[in-house]
C-alpha cells in the first residue's frame, strides 16, 4: 500500500512541477488578444473582447465571438500559435523568444505563424523571402530548447 502511495505523490508532484510551454502574452493573452480563431475563418485577425476568454495550457485567449470560443475550446492545438506565439522567423534565425505584431502572420499547412514587425519592414517577408522549409525545421529544433524558458 506504501508502495502505491507514494508512486501516486510522486506522481502528482511531478505533474504539478512540470514545466508549461511559455507562451507570449505581452498584452496579458497569446497573440496579443487577437482571436487566434479568426486567422483561420476570418483570414485576418480580429481583436479579442474581454467577455470570451479562456485559459489554455496557462495561457489567457481572447475570441471576438462566442462561435470562435467554442470552436477554440473544442480543438485548441488547432488554433495555437507555433513557438508560444513568438517571431517564428527569430526562433529560427536567431534561437530567441522576440515579441510578435499581431497583424502579421501566415498560416501555413494549417498552422498559425506569428511574426515581429517594425519601422525596418517585418520578420514575415524574411520567413517568405527565404527558404521556409529549412526555416520551419530549424525554428522547430530551437523551440525545443526555448519553449519552457521564461522570456
């Protein structure tokens, strides 16, 4: 029984300690409080309204419909953002976390991709200049070592 028992403790501790994704929410939600849904049925971002929330993985979302809400809640993985919601081109390029515009985006073999934008041009026309494929692969190798570090 002993046994049992602590095999179940050491079980829940583990659970409880083990490291969640850090998503980017600067603006206190994933994508800057846009409807992450909205990328996909709307084919551009729609800011989020405070009265449909939800948490996911830790993590605040905000959807611009009630519809949008529960098509999230009901397939979530199909709605998150790649690499926590950060500048996918950086996590690439430059093995780092670096905050995103949420205007600028691809949805690319049916997942969402955020990218940093500035005065100097944005991260989204670099990912589409250069070779995607090869970016995608390194970004995903990267992100395995960044995604439980808190930026």
């Amino acid at each position: 029984m002993k046994k049992y028992l602590f095999l179940f403790f050491l079980g829940i501790s583990t659970y409880l300690s083990a490291q969640k994704i850090d998503y980017n929410t600067k603006k206190g939600f994933v994508a800057e409080g846009y409807d992450v849904v909205s990328y996909f049925e709307e084919k551009k971002p729609v800011e989020g309204k405070n009265k449909f929330t939800t948490t996911y993985d830790g993590a605040k979302f905000r959807f611009s419909s009630e519809k949008h809400l529960k098509m999230f809640t009901e397939n979530p993985k199909k709605y998150v953002p790649q690499y926590g919601g950060y500048c996918a081109y950086a996590v690439a390029e430059r093995n780092t976390k670096m905050y995103i515009d949420g205007e600028a985006y691809e949805i690319r073999d049916g997942k969402l991709y955020l990218f940093y934008s500035s005065f100097f041009g944005s991260k989204l026309e670099d990912w589409q200049e250069g070779d995607t494929k090869k970016l995608k692969v390194k970004a995903d190798k990267n992100w395995e070592g960044l995604k439980h570090k808190k930026n």
